[in-house]
C-alpha cells in the first residue's frame, strides 16, 4: 500500500532527523545516501522545526560558503531511540536505498 502524502513527509522527517544524528549532516550527505533532490532535503530539515526538532547548521571551524553540519539541539516530543530503532523501516517505506 502506497504512503500518503502525510505519512511520507513525517517519515522523511523522522528518517533525516535519524540521518543528522548519525553523523550524515549536511545536504549533500542525505543527498548521497537517499538519493532525494536538494530542495526537498533542504525543505525536509527546515520543517524538522513543526515536529519540535531544533535542528541548526553549525559553520566549521574557518569554513566559508556555507560548509558545515546540522545538528540536533533539541528532539522536542521525539524519542530519537525510537527513530534509530525503527530507521530500517522508515528507510524502505519511503524506498529509499540501504546505506552502504
């Protein structure tokens, strides 16, 4: 059974979060292992915030040009141990590939 548009938009949501935290942080690394299009990882990690997810981009040390990671500052009424439990399901549901 297809996900509906609802589902499919907080289980991405959920499954990038999991990615954030995991280290895969930056647009260009959620790019590489979900194979989505730019605009919806950016669009996806900018509404981690309607979820109550506090998640800020943190510069690297010298870095210009907008280089550097997300990080998770807050998970608001999220449990990310369940996310991390239940990532593998999130992952094939929105059919995204199995990380190397």
């Amino acid at each position: 059974m297809p996900l509906s548009k609802t589902r499919s938009s907080f289980y991405r949501r959920l499954y990038v979060a999991h990615l954030v935290r995991t280290g895969i942080a930056s647009v260009p690394a959620i790019i590489e292992v979900t194979g989505m299009p730019r605009r919806t990882a950016q669009d996806t990690i900018t509404a981690l915030a309607e979820l109550d997810i506090c998640c800020e981009f943190e510069p690297g040390d010298g870095e210009r040009h907008n280089i550097g990671r997300y990080v998770i500052r807050d998970w608001g009424p999220v449990s990310p141990d369940w996310i991390s439990a239940h990532a593998d399901r999130l992952r094939q549901a929105l059919g995204y590939p199995a990380m190397p």
